[in-house]
C-alpha cells in the first residue's frame, strides 16, 4: 500500500481523530422535525397523460414491485 504524505495540519487531524478526540456531531431535534415535516408535505396535482403513457407506466411500477403513483412521482422529482 503507499503511503500518503500528509501536511502538518492533516497530520494533526489524523492523529486527533486516532486518538479519539472527534465526536459527533448532534442536530437539535426540532430542526430535524421541522425538517421532515416540510419534506413530507404533498399537493394535489392533475396531470393529462396519454392512455399509452399510463399504461406504460402501470406495468413498469408493477415489475418494479411500487405502486404507479409513487413511480411517477420518482420520475418528476428526478
């Protein structure tokens, strides 16, 4: 294996962290909650699709194992 040579300052970080001096990091858990809380809001949207379109769409959620509406909004959101 080689060996990397390391700068003063990543070298005393490596060898805190060795040394066991990091520990981690904690959020406050009402930011967290806020947090998911804002993700976890949904809308309802209609959308007009082609028949051949949600058809296509229902059999790729089914071999996929998901139900169609959450394979749509997979796609949207990517």
């Amino acid at each position: 294996m080689k060996k990397i040579q390391l700068d003063k300052e990543a070298r005393d970080l490596l060898d805190s962290y060795e040394a066991g001096e990091f520990r981690e990091a904690t959020i406050n858990g009402s930011l967290v909650g806020m947090a998911r809380a804002t993700l976890a809001k949904t809308r309802r949207v209609n959308l007009r699709l082609t028949e051949m379109d949600v058809v296509s769409l229902q059999r790729r959620a089914a071999r996929e194992g998901i139900p169609a509406q959450t394979l749509m909004g997979s796609i949207l959101h990517k």
